[in-house]
C-alpha cells in the first residue's frame, strides 16, 4: 500500500508539472486551412523522397548530386555570372589584288607610303561581319567601295626550291651522293594561305580563332579592284597616328616612312638649287671680273681706297690686304672651274645617247670616284682566293672607288699596271672556278652552295662592273640565256636545249637516257630532275626537257647574286637598257679576239740604232726572234692555254689546300706573252687607251761592260711603261733568245724594280 500511495503521489507531480509548461509554450491556434496544408505536406513528404530516390536509381546522370566541374546536370542553366564579351588585339595587313606571298622589304615601304601596309585592330569575339568590315574601311579609307575581300594568312615554310644534292664520303674510295629536299630561298617571303570565311562571314569569333587570339598576322586581299599605290601626302588622315619627324633641309614634319622617301629627293633638288646658285654666283664673278687690266691714270680711288692689282677694283685701305690674298685664288679657281665644265659638258655622254660599246665603257670609266682608293693588299700565292676574301673585306673604300693593288713583298708601285694584272688574274679564275662549259658558246654558273653562301657570286658581279671600268677584261664567257637572265631577271625558257647544260652529270644523264632502251634503271636521277610523268621510250623527249629545265634553273640563285654585284657604277641599269650594245661584253664573240702574234708586232715600237749600223742588224734579228717565239706559241701554246680556262675537276679541288690554289706552273701563250709585258692579257676596251697602246722595245748592247763576266742576262720589263728592254749580247741565236724568253716569262712574274 506504501508502494502504490508514493506511485500515485508521483504520477500527480508529473501531471501538474507537465499541465504547467503547456500553458507557458503553447502557440496560438493554427488556421484550419493551414493545418490542413501542413498535414499533407507531411504526408506527401514521404512519397516525394521515394519519387527522388527511385529516378537517381533510375537515371543517376541526371538525378544524383554530383560534385566539382561536373556537379551541374546539362538540363539546368549554369548557375553564375553571365557571359562577357573577349577583347583581343589582332595585326591585319592590306595588300594588293593577286597578292600570294608576303610582301618583301621594298613592296612594305611603297605599300605603307600608298596608304596601305600594316595595322592594329582591337576586336570583341561577338562583332559581325558588318562591323569588323567597317572597322577595317575606318583604318584603310582606300577600302571604301571594295567589293569582295578575303582573309589570308601566311603559310610556315617558304617557296620550294629545287634539292639539294650533298656528297658523302665515307672513306678514302668510296662516295655516293645524296638528295635532300630542302625549303630555301624565297629572299624570305612566304606563301599566303586563305582564309574561308564561315556562314556569316568573318565574325570577331572566328578571327579569333584562326589569328590564335591575335598572334598571327592576318592579310587582306581585295577580290577584284586594284588598289591606288601612289604615294600619300604625308598630312593625309592614314598617317595622323604614325609618329613624326621633321625634315633637316625643308623642315616639314612627315611620317618616317615618307620621309625616307623625301629625304633623297630633297637633298637633290637642294643639291641641284645650290649648284645653280654657284653657276650664277661663278658666270657673274667672271663677267664683272676685267680681264684686262686698265691704266693706274685711268682710275681714281681717293685717298682711302686703293686699287686691288688683280681685278683693278676699289676698296678700302684696311681691307684691301685681305682681297688681295683672296681675289686670284677665287678667279683662278672660278676660270679652272668654268674651262672643266665646259670639259665635262662636251665629254660626257647620258645613259640614252650609248650607241656603242664604247660608249658603254667611256660611260663607266666617269663613273669611277677617284676621291678614294679601293686598295688591296695581297700576296700571289693563292691569288684568287685570297682575292675574292680581301675584296670583301675592305672596310675604308668601296668598288665605286678607283682600285688601287699592292703585292706584298714587291717593291712595284700601282699607276695602273698592277691593277690591270690583279683584274686579269681574278677574271681568270672567276672564269675557272666558278663557271663551267666549252667556253665556245659560253659557260653558265657552277651550283655550289657554299660560294653562294660566301657571296663570292656577289663578288665576281663587282669584279665585273670595276674591270670594264677600270680597263680590266671584260667577262665574256656568258651562255646567251645567262646574259638574258643578267639583263632582265628572267629567261625564256622555251629556248633552251640540251646543248645549254653544262653539268657534266646532267650532261651526262641526258647522253644516257637518249641512248637507253630502258628508262627504269635511271628513275631516281628522273624524277630528282622533277619529272612525274610515265617513264616509257615515247616520253623521252618530256624527259630530256625535265632534265634541261632543272638543270639551268637552279642556277638562277648565282645569277642573281650576280646581279647584285653588278649595281656598282649602275651597270645592271646600261645592260638592262642596252641589252644588244653590252652583248659583246658578255657573250662570247664568233672570231677570237684575243691578242695574237699579229697583234703584238703590230703595237711594237722598237727603238732602232742608227740606220745601216751593225747595231741596228741585231736588233733587227732581235726582233724578228721575238716574231717567231710569238707564233710558236700560237702553235704549241693554243692547247695548253685552252685547257687553263677548262673548270677545275673535283679531284683538283680535293687535293688542293684551303679550296683550290694558285697554279704555280705558268702556261706559255701569246695572252701571257702580253700580261707579262703590259700586266693585261686583254686587248684594252677603252677608247682612251686602245689610241695610246703601244710595247716599247729596247736593247742593251753594254752588259759586259757594265757587269763584267757574268753568264747571262733576262730581260727587264716595266709593266707600267709596257716597255721591255732585252740584253742583245746574250741572244745571238734564236735557240738563245727562246730558252731566255721562256725562264724570264714563267720565273720573272713579280715585281721586283721600281
């Protein structure tokens, strides 16, 4: 009973303590219609949870929650901020119609001065077709009214040349040739590519893409109007955002690159405006000068002037000292002035009035600036190659400038004679080492690489220009196509045949596949030549052609190098003008116009003793001696002078130190004969000395007497005078004067007497 009263007691406490908190936390009464709500949605609950529950199982893709990058399902938006628009900077460049390469450096400079040339652009990823189009027409006005334009883009390799062909040696005896088909040349333009546009064209989105967000040059090209390329004024609204500079002469501010073109014609035309202001200044001196001195009665000059001796004028007696010292020089220098440009006027002849090939080399020999020298130091033991190194290495003068040659350890001093003799030994090996052929018909460039890399083609175009200027031989051993190429840039290449090869393995492969009866067993050496056609009997003439064209335009790199060696004194401009008048300086002429015996007996002049003497009997014999040794060595010497002009051979080339070398042994002919009397090898080609030329001939008839019992003696020979003096007491014999002749000429090369 104890038990069940304090159960009781407790189950009261409880429920009075429990009555107490409801009455303090219970809310005010809900809505009838809330708690109606409030019930389903809770009875809802559980069903909606099945519902999610049973797609994620179905379809987990798109009902899980998923985390990182992919936590958004694709059927809902992407949560964030919305989509900006991307700025970019793009370079665009505008070139003319037909434009399939990029332009070189002189095509940059007439474009930029045309109004046209490169340009930055700052698009966004969303313009149209529209807009981009009307930025492009606000930088470049000359678009207005283009109809049609492309987008191109500039291509990853340059224009493809022909193979390169590369000897390899692996031991002593054994040799094979490899091709390898190399991109090079192209003077570093590269081919355009273009650019199609999409279905709206070209959107700043697709600009985008295919500039690679502006790193890649875009260039425009017009479809079908020819743009204006006449040089813009330099306040024109193209150029008001180019930086600026004044000109030093007029003083007006233009854009660089118009000024660069301003610059030259302005210092002329100020050139031309000062020399007629000192022509003026000079025909007025000299009129108002009195040349005839009149009578100190005949003028009065007062007490505080006095009379000048020299112009007979009036000045005052403080300054009349001053005039004086200055008045002769000023007249004599204004008379010399005036009688050397009436010289020069008479004498001097444009580049239109050459009717001659003469008047082609008087024209080049003014062109030569005497102001400087061009000088050459250099030893004759390798002369041509350390000739064409040393030409390229003269820092203080130029080829314009008068040549002026030293031979290092000869005491011989240039007033002409060694020039001539270094241009005769240098075109000599020009000749030899860096052309090959028959030399009847001309000869064309060896392809080599390496002298292509050296500029040694370059060099041989200025050896060129300074010898027909200077009075060194002209180079005429150019094939027809050769000197076509020089006079134009270009060659017809219909007119060439087989004949015109002159590579011995072309020429040879040509002889080869004429001869065959099957074409299989040379398909490499083929198709190297660039023919991809069927090799069958019928199809050999297709093949000789592929052969012959290969053959000759690869070597047009070395005739360019060529060209540009010869823009010395503007001689690329007179033959490109004059193509038939220089012809013969080029080309081979049909009869041989190289000096002969003839030739020299013609241009002798000895000097005789006295008529009927004994003396004059000896000289006599002298002289016809020296007839006979002459036209000995047209007969003996022909052979062996021609094959000093045949190309050196590959082996000759191996087995000489360095590149190649100087022959030591020295051919005997009668050009020799001449280069070793007068320094030339050449009939002279100026006017001005083919007059004048001469071989003085002397004798010694004292020799014992002033040298006593010696043995023998050599002629001596003044190169600058042309002028040979030879012991007549050692020559009584022709056998004598032969076996003399022929030491002196091979040992007696140098310089050695002043």
């Amino acid at each position: 009973e104890l038990e069940a009263s304090v159960i009781a007691a407790a189950q009261g406490l409880i429920n009075v303590l429990t009555q107490n908190i409801q009455q303090h936390h219970t809310p005010a009464q809900q809505n009838p219609v809330q708690s109606h709500e409030h019930q389903n949605r809770q009875q809802a609950q559980p069903t909606k949870q099945n519902v999610q529950e049973e797609m994620a199982r179905s379809f987990p893709g798109f009902f899980t929650k998923r985390k990182g990058k992919n936590r958004f399902s694709p059927l809902q938006a992407t949560p964030g901020k919305p989509k900006v628009c991307k700025i970019f900077s793009v370079y665009v460049y505008l070139v003319n119609k037909g434009c399939t390469s990029t332009p070189s450096a002189a095509e940059e400079l007439e474009l930029s001065q045309a109004g046209l040339g490169k340009r930055s652009l700052t698009l966004t990823d969303d313009m149209s077709h529209a807009m981009v189009n009307k930025i492009l027409i606000e930088e470049y006005p000359k678009m207005e009214g283009v109809e049609g334009w492309l987008f191109y883009k500039a291509s990853g390799a340059y224009h493809f040349q022909t193979p390169f062909i590369l000897m390899v040696q692996v031991h002593q005896h054994s040799k094979f040739f490899l091709s390898l088909s190399v991109y090079a040349g192209g003077h570093g333009r590269r081919k355009l590519l273009a650019i199609p546009p999409d279905v709206d064209g070209y959107t700043g989105r697709l600009i985008r893409s295919v500039s690679g967000a502006g790193k890649t040059t875009m260039y425009i090209v017009p479809l079908q109007q020819d743009l204006d390329l006449t040089p813009l004024p330099s306040d024109a609204t193209e150029f008001q955002k180019m930086p600026k500079a004044a000109c030093q002469v007029c003083k007006e501010n233009m854009p660089l690159h118009i000024l660069a073109l301003h610059v030259e014609d302005c210092m002329e035309s100020a050139a031309d405006d000062d020399e007629d202001w000192q022509s003026e200044v000079q025909v007025l001196s000299v009129t108002n000068s009195p040349l005839v001195h009149l009578d100190k009665e005949s003028r009065d000059c007062g007490q505080d002037r006095k009379e000048c001796p020299i112009c007979c004028g009036c000045f005052p007696s403080d300054e009349i000292v001053l005039h004086a010292s200055l008045c002769g020089e000023s007249l004599q220098d204004t008379l010399n002035y005036s009688a050397d440009s009436c010289v020069l006027r008479e004498g001097s002849l444009s580049m239109a009035d050459m009717s001659s090939d003469d008047d082609v080399l008087q024209w080049l020999a003014g062109q030569v600036d005497a102001s400087k020298d061009f000088k050459i130091c250099i030893t004759r033991d390798n002369l041509f190659q350390r000739g064409l190194i040393q030409w390229q290495r003269q820092k203080k003068g130029s080829p314009v400038n008068k040549l002026n040659v030293t031979f290092i350890g000869e005491a011989g001093i240039d007033t002409g004679a060694l020039s001539k003799e270094f241009l005769t030994e240098m075109m000599h090996g020009i000749e030899r080492r860096l052309f090959e052929g028959s030399g009847k018909k001309g000869k064309s460039p060896v392809y080599s690489i390496c002298d292509l890399e050296n500029g040694f083609y370059r060099t041989a175009g200025e050896v060129f220009s300074v010898s027909l200027a200077q009075g060194g031989p002209a180079p005429c051993f150019f094939r027809n196509w050769c000197y076509q190429f020089l006079t134009t840039g270009d060659f017809d290449a219909l007119q060439l045949t087989k004949d015109d090869v002159d590579d011995l393995e072309y020429a040879l492969l040509i002889e080869r596949v004429e001869a065959a009866t099957d074409l299989t067993q040379f398909t490499d050496e083929i198709v190297s030549c660039g023919y991809t056609g069927l090799l069958k009997l019928d199809q050999k003439d297709c093949i000789i052609r592929a052969i012959v064209l290969h053959a000759t335009m690869r070597l047009t790199p070395m005739l360019q190098q060529i060209r540009n060696g010869m823009k010395v004194y503007n001689l690329l401009d007179v033959i490109g003008k004059h193509q038939t008048l220089c012809s013969n300086l080029f080309v081979p002429k049909e009869d041989d116009d190289r000096p002969d015996a003839d030739y020299i007996m013609s241009i002798l002049v000895p000097e005789l003793s006295e008529k009927g003497s004994p003396r004059q009997a000896r000289e006599n014999a002298i002289i016809n001696f020296l007839q006979d040794f002459l036209q000995d060595l047209e007969i003996t010497g022909q052979n062996e002078d021609q094959q000093m002009c045949e190309p050196l051979t590959q082996e000759e080339l191996l087995s000489q130190e360095g590149h190649w070398s100087q022959q030591t042994h020295v051919s005997l002919s009668v050009p020799t004969v001449m280069q070793w009397l007068t320094g030339q090898r050449h009939k002279p080609l100026l006017p001005s000395e083919r007059a004048d030329f001469k071989i003085n001939l002397r004798f010694e008839h004292h020799c014992n007497e002033k040298m006593p019992g010696h043995q023998i003696c050599f002629p001596l020979v003044s190169a600058c005078t042309n002028t040979i003096t030879v012991p007549v007491e050692h020559m009584k014999t022709y056998k004598e004067f032969r076996d003399i002749m022929t030491v002196a000429i091979r040992m007696g090369r140098d310089f050695g007497r002043v």
